[in-house]
C-alpha cells in the first residue's frame, strides 16, 4: 500500500475553517486523496449523551412565542443583527438536556459566545455570535428543525 505524503498546510487551512464557521468536521477530496479534520468541543460531547431526551426536557412554554410569530421571523430577514441557520438540522437551546439555555432574551453577548446548537447527521454544531450586542428575540425552538437562512434570533 503506498502512503501518500500528509499536506500539513491544507490541514492547518481546514481546521482555521472549523473554527471560523463553528462547525465541527469538513473534508475535501482531490482524486484519490481526501483530507477530512474534525473537532469535537466537550460542550458538543455532552449534548450527544442524549438528544432524543432534549426536547422532552425542555419547558413547555419556550415553543409558545416561535408559535405565536411566525410572520415576524420573516421581517427580520434583513436585520443587521440577525443570526440565521447556516445549516438544516434540528435546534437545541442549551447544551444537554435539563441545563440552562445557552443565552437568553435581554442577555448580552460577545463575539464567538455559543449561542445554540444545531444537530446535524447526528454532529451538533456550535452557532457563534457574529457580533457583541444582547439577544432581543429568539425565534428557534429546542428540538424543532430549521432550515438553511431561516433566522434563528437577532443580537442588537
């Protein structure tokens, strides 16, 4: 079996993707050569330990204002502060099941705070904060599925 030699340097590029994007595992291939970096944050780990449960644990009145206005998510497609979905996948608010939301309305932020996570193909994947500023609406629900672009919460 021949070895091909490692590029140090597109492994290096890769995992500064991850942790600029917040996601937790890119491969690319090239003919017969694939690089794939993954990374697994101990926030990630914890959450794994039981997603089926996640939305169980979570209070029934969060669900409620998502609910209540659906058409005021689309009038903040534009917002400057909006975070949107950069993925399709289901949301979870807090990190495992019966512990506290990552953030909440009212809360401030920094740049790169997780702000929730995003299961998808059985990954879950940190959302940063684009910007400092506090959360003034969140539209995402624990255990709901969101689309790719769907606007998740605003931070002004």
């Amino acid at each position: 079996m021949t070895r091909l030699p490692v590029d140090a340097d597109a492994i290096r590029a890769l995992a500064d993707i991850l942790v600029e994007t917040g996601l937790t595992e890119i491969e690319i291939a090239e003919g017969d050569s694939r690089i794939r970096v993954a990374r697994a944050p101990s926030v990630i780990q914890a959450a794994v330990a039981g997603p089926a449960m996640h939305a169980a644990a979570v209070p029934a009145p969060a669900p409620a204002p998502a609910a209540a206005e659906p058409a005021a998510v689309t009038d903040f497609t534009q917002h400057p502060g909006a975070v949107k979905s950069p993925m399709v996948g289901v949301v979870y608010l807090s990190p495992e099941p019966g512990a506290s939301p990552f953030v909440l309305p009212g809360q401030p932020v920094a740049a790169g705070q997780t702000l929730l996570l995003i299961e998808a193909m059985k990954t879950f994947n940190q959302i940063k904060a684009p910007r400092a500023g506090t959360v003034t609406r969140i539209f995402a629900s624990a255990g709901v599925p969101v689309e790719y672009g769907e606007v998740l919460m605003v931070i002004e």
